[in-house]
C-alpha cells in the first residue's frame, strides 16, 4: 500500500492534527507549485521545505492533488483583496468603477497571479481543479461587481437585461489585450498605458448600458 493510500483519509478520527505543520506544509506546496508547476513537485520535496516528514504530508492532506488544490484555494485568497469591491459612496458611478477596474487590473497582472494562472491552466491532472480556481477568484469578483451593478439598474443609472453576463464582459474587457500579452511573456503596461486601457474599457461600457 503507497503512503497516498494510507493516508487517503487525513481528516479520521485519531491524534489531532499539528496546525503548525499543516500550515508549513501549505507554505511549501503554495511556493514550491507556482514555481515550478504540479508535475516539476515531489511530496518528498515538499515535505523536505517544509521541514516534515513525507508521511506528515500525507496525514494532513491525503495525496498530492488535495494539497496541489489546496495550495491553489489558499493562493487565491491571498491574491484576492477582501475589500477589492468595497464601497466607495458618493462616487459617480464610473470613478467606481474605474476605481475597481484599477484595483482589479493590478490583481490579474501581478507576477504571481500570472504564475498562478499559468500553473492552473498547464496542469490537466484534476478536473476538480479548474472549478476550484475559478470559484476561489473569478467568480468572487464577478459576484461583487454583479451587486453593484444591480444598485446601478435600481438607481436607474444603467439599464442591464442581463447582469451577469454584462459583469462577464465587463471583466474580459478590463483584462483585455493587456494581460493576454503579459500571459505571453510581454512585460506589464505602464502605469499610463493601464489607465487608458481602463478608462475606455469603462466608457465603452457605460455607453453600451447607459439608460436612454
């Protein structure tokens, strides 16, 4: 039987779990992953940076997939703002929503949310994975934006028949050319470069709501 199989179950009755070493171990996998991809990591590596026996690993995470996943999961909180979509009254509605464009431009192009995306989007082992990426990040911050403009619709401001699909567009055009190039490898917008990008992205969407 493989240390995987013995372990499969880390969460059985039995001596309470180390947290230190749980969170060690996090710590390792959330580093070592995202630089050097799923299938570039060993669980004796892991274990190695973490300071810990192999078998530790397994006890607190079962096999290598829960702790690649939940490595991901505990990345994208770290990534993702708490406040990326807090209120911000007596705003017109595009200075927030450029405000928000900005802080979620500055999000998806940083070094590591790049590395995070790349390692996600290379690795096929899981199909869980994908899901749980996307639950972590994109749809937290979608959910966000879809409230405010639900407010925007009820104040009249912007008529949206369909508010999903309108914040799902809205994010597509806020990424935009910009961070398919840096996914490429090209090297981030200027600071200049990132508010035009933003403040037409913005306009053209005010003007395709806007109530007439």
């Amino acid at each position: 039987m493989s240390p995987a199989t013995a372990h499969a179950k880390p969460n059985a009755p039995g001596r309470p779990k180390d947290l230190g070493k749980r969170a060690a171990i996090l710590e390792a996998a959330k580093r070592l992953f995202v630089e050097q991809g799923y299938d570039g990591v060993s669980m004796d590596e892991i274990a190695a940076e973490a300071g810990v026996s192999k078998l530790t690993v397994y006890s607190h995470f079962g096999d290598k997939e829960a702790l690649f996943m939940a490595a991901i999961a505990a990345k994208c909180e770290e990534q993702l703002p708490a406040r990326l979509y807090e209120e911000r009254p007596g705003l017109p509605l595009r200075e927030q929503l450029l405000a928000i464009g900005r802080s979620f431009f500055g999000l998806i192009m940083c070094e590591e949310a790049i590395a995070i995306h790349r390692v996600v989007t290379a690795q096929r082992t899981s199909p869980k994975l994908g899901r749980l990426f996307w639950d972590a990040g994109p749809c937290r911050t979608q959910a966000a934006m879809e409230q405010l403009l639900r407010e925007a619709i009820a104040t009249g401001t912007l008529d949206i028949p369909d508010v999903h699909a309108a914040c799902a567009q809205l994010h597509s055009m806020l990424k935009g050319e910009p961070h398919i190039k840096r996914l490429c490898g090209f090297p981030s917008p200027t600071p200049d470069e990132a508010e035009a990008h933003l403040q037409v992205t913005v306009d053209m969407f005010l003007r395709a709501y806007a109530r007439r």
